[in-house]
C-alpha cells in the first residue's frame, strides 16, 4: 500500500495516544478530588453539614466493619505463609528470632497497606462504581444535579471520606491478624512462646514504621474512592458502560495502589535510607 | 450584551454532539406563567434545550439565561442556587432507586432546606397527594408503574415550589385519565402559582391541552412559534405533516427547501 505509514510512526503514534490518554485520566481523577473538597467546602462555609451522617456511617459499615472478615483472614494466612517459609529459612542460620520482627515490620510498614488496598479496591471500588454507574445511566446522576444538589458533595463525599478514614483500621486490623498468625507459628514451629515474640516485635518494632504504614492507607483509601467514583459517574454506554468501568475501576485502583506503594517506598528509602 | 426581559432567553445556540449539530443558531423566548409545548421529532433536540437551561449542558456557542441569570456564565455555586427555582421531570422519571417515595419528593427539601422532619412530611404528604401518589409513599421506584414514576417525579420536582417547570414528555406512557390529570396539574400550576412551564413533548392532545403557546423544533432551529389554534392551521409543511403523521413531506426528505419554498 502506497499510503501506508511506517511502522516506527505508528508506534510512536501509539505511545502518543496512550500517554495522553493516561494524562487525561491522571487529570480527570486529580480534579475530581479537588472538586469534591472544593464543594464539601463550599457547604461547610454555607453553615450546613457536606453530607448526612447516616450515609457516612452506611459506607463506613459496608466499606470498613463488613471487610474486617476479608482483610483478616487473608492477612491471618499470609502471616501464616509468611512465618513458615520465613522461620525455616532462617533456622537454618539459628537466626528465627527475627521471624517475629519481620512479619512485625514487614505487614505493619507495607503488606498491611498493601493488601488491604487491593482487597478494598476489589471488594469495594467495584461496587462503588457500579452503584455511581448505574446511577449515572439512568440520570439520577443528572437529576440530583438538577435539584441544586451538589452530586460530588452528597453521593462522592461520604464514599471518599469513610475509605479514607476506614482504610487505615482496615490495616490494622490486618497487620494484627498477621502478628497473630504468625505468633501461632512461632510457637508451634519455632518454640518462641508468645510474650517473647511479643518483646521481640516491641523491640523491633518502631513508631516510624507504625506512621509510614498508616499514611499509605490514608492515601490509598483517597485513591480507591477517587478512582472508582471517578469510574462510576463518567460511565457512558448503559449496562455495557457500567461493566466496563467497573473492571478499569479495579484493575486502575490495584495499579494505582501499587504503583503509588512502590513510589512512596522510593522517596521514602531515598530520604530516610536506614 | 442587553438584559433580558423574558422568563428565559436562548439567544443563538449552537450544540453539538460528535459530529451531530443538534442546535444550530436556536433562539427562544419564554415569558412568565407562560405554559410553551416544543414539539419535534425523536432526536431532534428538544431535551437538550431542557438540559440546556438547567445548565447541565454547556452550549457550544450562544447565551441561556434564566431571569436575569445568564446559566452559560455561572459559576457552579451560583448555578446550584438557580437550579433551585427550576424543577424538572425527566422523561423516565429519574428517582434515586435505592430510596423511597417519600425519601425521593423529601431529599431537595433535606439537603437544601432548613425546614424540620414536622414541615418536610407535610410538604411531602401535600404534594404526594397533589399527584394522587399519597398510598404509595413506602414504596420503592421498582415497585412502582411507569406512570406513577413519573407523577412521583412530578411530586419531586414541585416541593420546592419552582418558578419554572421544565417537562420532558410529561404524559407519555400514561393512561388518558393519569395523562388528563397530569395536565390539569400544569396547567393550575401555572393558573395557581404562576408558574412558567416549558413541556417537551410528542403527545398532540397532551400538548394542545397544556400549552398557552406551542413551537416546533425541526434541524436545529424553531421553524414555526404561534399559539395553539393558529398552530393547528399552520401552513409550514413540516408542521403539518408532523401534526397529521403523514408519511409524505419533507420530515423523511429530511431538507429545510420545502419549508422555505413556501
């Protein structure tokens, strides 16, 4: 074919197009949180509550308390794994002493975070979107809007704000389900009774790791909630739409979470090396 | 740029969709306690002018204004503030699915009032019943007919007494009788409480009943303005076939020359 491009331009095309949809979407989602803020705000200042606190604590119940089951017992076996493959490597140097710190640090500053990110944007970034998607199609959306409603204030707020402040429970309540799986362990396995391994986690154990942990979850509960409602009320393509979305909801959130993890591990490393 | 004089002016608007021109240099005037009927075919634009107005669509080119607000210029604080004044109907009803009846008419008097739990069921119970929807307010919209839908959608976008009522196809999908009533509820509405109406619809009898002044829609523009009886006798082709529902004219042509031939 005479008119046909070479193949260097239609990668370089390619790249172009995927980088600025990337930056479209990075833009989108930035200014749908500063939005959000901005009306919750405008509320506040307008002397009235951003939101009703029934629907607060509604997605607190649904996003924090019923996932405690999920989160705990993917972490209480992860703990489990952990320990073992961990002990039985470092019994062989006599060294399983560290095992109880290693799980300790290990879940509390990253795997904690870490896995209850993606078990929340699976579990509930999905269900965001879908909910908001679903919304949007059928012009709830457009109709709250309509009324004089704010729609990122009434249906985003309360969703952003109780992952937010839930996700880092959420960890907690993960990283205390690792601790215990793996102080299980060490019993059974390593013969570390249980106030040993406790002193051995105090010890190693610092506040540092405790706060860097609990920022990540903070950050990640913004993340999901923006990602997903982000999703949720730009669907387009009815019922189609609202799958579509939810599946790049999800699988946006877990990269973002991670991808957000490892640039944070990189500043952090960088900036506080020991 | 001169001050409007009108309930609401739209002055030149372009919209478009993609590559679809839905409005093309449209102007319209609304006067107060006016009840105007846009009539067209499906597809032609008329609840775009709805969103329009409301101003959940920004026109590509041309002024909105409601009062003397100019929608296309308001920032969203002030936007949400004039929304307020305005109620709409959308054409399939639009409740929030996961509330109630009463929670839907209630949710604009809960999130932008100061009125108590007390006055909130009165206002609701007066205007559930305005709409004969009163029995069923425990209801959830799934449990509900299309046509009841729609009056509880009615009942939503009246609590907080609007100066203009925006009707996307306010009757279509109702029996005669709801649809009679439905009517005769606009209609006092304005009578009443001097409400201005702009109704969106393709139901003749509906629409000659409500309107006090009917326009046709047709690429992009208003093609024929005139009231009720004078419309009916139009000599404007399109709007005599649309008004017969014949199958022969220029609607299928699908060209503006048979209008301005004559």
């Amino acid at each position: 074919m005479a008119d046909a491009q070479p193949p260097p331009v239609l990668v370089a095309q390619g790249i172009g197009h995927i980088s600025r949809n990337f930056l479209r979407e990075v833009g989108g989602v930035f200014w749908f949180i500063v939005n959000t803020f901005e009306e919750m705000f405008e509320r506040i200042q307008q002397g009235r509550v951003p939101f009703r606190a029934t629907s607060f604590f509604r997605h607190s119940q649904r996003a924090g308390v019923d996932s405690v089951p999920l989160v705990g017992l993917v972490s209480f076996f992860l703990g489990l794994t952990m320990t073992l493959l961990t002990g039985y490597q470092l019994q062989r140097f006599g060294t399983e002493r560290l095992i109880p710190g290693l799980v300790a640090i290990g879940f509390t500053r990253e795997l904690g975070p870490l896995l209850t990110g993606i078990m929340v944007a699976a579990r509930i970034g999905a269900a965001f979107t879908a909910e908001l998607g679903t919304m949007q199609v059928s012009e709830e959306v457009e109709a709250i809007e309509s009324m004089g409603i704010g729609p990122l204030r009434f249906l985003v707020a309360p969703r952003m704000l109780a992952l937010i402040l839930l996700m880092p429970c959420l960890s907690t309540a993960s990283n205390i389900a690792a601790i215990l799986a793996s102080s299980l362990i060490c019993k059974a396995y390593f013969s570390i009774a249980f106030p040993y391994f406790l002193d051995l986690v105090k010890d190693s154990l610092l506040i540092r790791d405790i706060i860097t942990g609990i920022f990540k979850s903070f950050l990640f509960g913004l993340l999901i909630a923006a990602i997903a409602c982000y999703r949720g009320l730009t669907v387009k393509g009815g019922a189609a739409g609202v799958g579509i979305s939810t599946t790049s909801s999800v699988v946006t959130a877990i990269t973002a979470v991670i991808g957000f993890d490892t640039l944070y591990n990189v500043i952090y490393t960088t900036f506080y090396p020991t | 740029m001169t001050t409007p004089k009108h309930m609401v002016e739209l002055r030149d608007v372009c919209m478009q969709f993609e590559e679809n021109k839905v409005l093309d240099g449209f102007s319209l005037n609304v006067e107060p306690q006016e009840r105007l009927v846009i009539m067209g075919q499906s597809g032609s634009g008329k609840s775009t002018i709805l969103r329009l107005i409301l101003g959940t669509l920004r026109p590509n080119a041309g002024s909105i204004f409601f009062k003397r607000f100019e929608i296309t210029g308001l920032q969203r604080r002030k936007l949400q503030a004039v929304r307020q004044h305005m109620g709409m109907v959308y054409q399939y009803s639009a409740l929030l699915s996961s509330r109630n009846v009463r929670e839907n008419v209630a949710l604009p008097l809960e999130e932008l009032t100061d009125k108590s739990r007390d006055e909130i069921d009165k206002i609701v119970d007066e205007k559930l019943e305005l709409v004969g929807m009163k029995d069923s307010k425990d209801l959830l919209p799934e449990e509900l007919s299309g046509g009841m839908r729609k009056r509880v959608a009615l009942a939503r976008a009246l609590v907080l007494e609007p100066e203009l009522m925006l009707l996307d196809e306010p009757s279509a999908g109702l029996d005669p009788v709801i649809a009679s009533v439905i009517d005769e509820l606009i209609i006092s509405l304005s009578d009443t409480a001097k409400v201005t109406s702009i109704t969106v619809t393709h139901e003749m009898d509906s629409a000659f009943r409500i309107g006090t002044r009917m326009a046709m829609l047709y690429q992009g523009k208003i093609i024929e303005e005139a009231e009720p009886e004078k419309f009916k006798q139009s000599k404007n082709p399109v709007v005599a076939q649309f008004l017969s529902g014949s199958t022969e004219g220029p609607i299928l042509e699908g060209s503006l020359d048979a209008i301005t031939k004559k």
